[in-house]
C-alpha cells in the first residue's frame, strides 16, 4: 500500500524552462511534507517542505504547492538547470509518528 | 556534507551472514532514523531512536536490529543474510521529536548479500 506516489519515474526538461514534479498521497493524517534530492552515490537533501496549514512554500527557484483537497502536491523548479538533474522523492510525515514516508522518486534530466 | 557519517560505505557479505552498519548523527542531533532503499521497495523507514531510546519501527524484519549509544551513535545490526537484503542502507537524524524538524542523511552503505 504505497501511501505517497509519484507516477512520473521520469522528467526531461530544457534548460531555463520551468521543471513540475507530481507527488499524490492517500493519509489523511499526513501534515507536513519534504523534497529531497538525490544524486547518485549520496544521500537524499532537503530541498524544501511545506505545512498542511500552507498551500504555497516558496525558497528561491524552487516552490512547493499543496492541494490537500486533491491530495496533491508539486515541486516547480524555474528556472531549471543541468544541476537540478537528479532524482526527486516528495514525502510526508505526521505528528503521531516522525518518520518520513517517501514516493518512489523522480528522475529529472535538465538538459542545456 | 549533511554531517552524518555512515561507515561502512560498501560492504560485501555472504548469505547467512551478520553485519553491522554504523552511524554518527549530526553533532546535537538526538533522534536518529534508518531507511532502506531497495531496487523494487523504494526508500523505506525502518526504526527511530531518540537519546537512546527506540521510539518508532517500521517495515523491519526480526532479523534486524539497532540501538543507540550514549554518545547517540547508532547501529544497525542485519543477521541471517538473504540475497534480498541487498541494498542501500541510510541513516538519517533530527534535533528533536517533533515532525517538522527536517532530517538530515548520510551518504548510506551499500550492503551486497552474495
């Protein structure tokens, strides 16, 4: 039962245009949710993160949405870069247990 | 460098084996969280400790164990090797309990079970 899924495995993108990544989750309790990034070789990074109280979190090229009606949240990079080629998992985490449950990833390819 | 240290970073090993992996959190961080990323299973959670204490477990088989140590270093010890314990092994840690704390992860072990 996966409880948070990005049904992207994939994602190529043109330099300077703007990269959306998907992310949907099924729990209810879910309140607070994290991007990471991961390159090959190491581990995920925080990227950003968004509170269920929040539909908008925005840091710099990066801004996170949330639609919790639809369960829904996305990552907007713009503009993108051939750096920001990695694999993105979303997650999500609750206050009855501090555990991040992650999404299967997303490998995002900017090309130049 | 996130600040947590992982050795070690690859580990070959033979079914029926027993290994143990280890974890240094970031100075000041309490909780300590490990995960596994596996080729079908994705990324996950398996058992938190916190200043000591084991404080949530996930999806870890009874073969597995860990502990943490007063001086919040953590270990994560896997026995009866099976083939399908072949993957990455990371440690993540936190300052506190609550959620909202970001964690943090190390570089991860790569374990092969042969």
């Amino acid at each position: 039962d996966q409880q948070v899924k990005q049904n992207s495995p994939s994602l190529s993108v043109q330099e300077g245009r703007i990269s959306i990544l998907n992310c949907d989750y099924t729990n209810s309790m879910f309140d607070y949710f994290l991007w990471y990034k991961k390159y090959p070789a190491e581990g995920p990074t925080f990227l950003i993160s968004i509170s269920s109280i929040k539909d908008k979190n925005e840091d710099g090229r990066f801004t996170v949405f949330l639609n919790k009606s639809a369960k829904h949240l996305s990552l907007h990079i713009v503009p993108s870069q051939p750096g920001d080629s990695a694999v993105y998992f979303c997650a999500a985490t609750h206050n009855a247990g501090n555990m991040l449950t992650f999404g299967g990833g997303t490998r995002l390819m900017v090309k130049p | 460098d996130s600040g947590v240290t992982q050795t070690p970073k690859h580990l070959i090993t033979a079914t029926g084996q027993r290994v143990t992996l280890r974890c240094s959190p970031r100075s000041g961080d309490l909780s300590v969280y490990w995960y596994q990323q596996s080729l079908d299973q994705g990324l996950q959670f398996l058992i938190q400790y916190y200043n000591g204490e084991e404080r949530a477990k996930g999806n870890i088989l009874e073969r597995f164990s860990a502990q943490q140590f007063p001086d919040l270093h953590s270990e994560l010890n896997l026995s009866s090797l099976e083939l399908g314990d072949s993957a990455l092994y990371f440690c993540a840690s936190s300052v506190a309990l609550v959620h909202y704390n970001e964690q943090f992860f190390g570089p991860g072990t790569r374990l092969t079970v042969l």
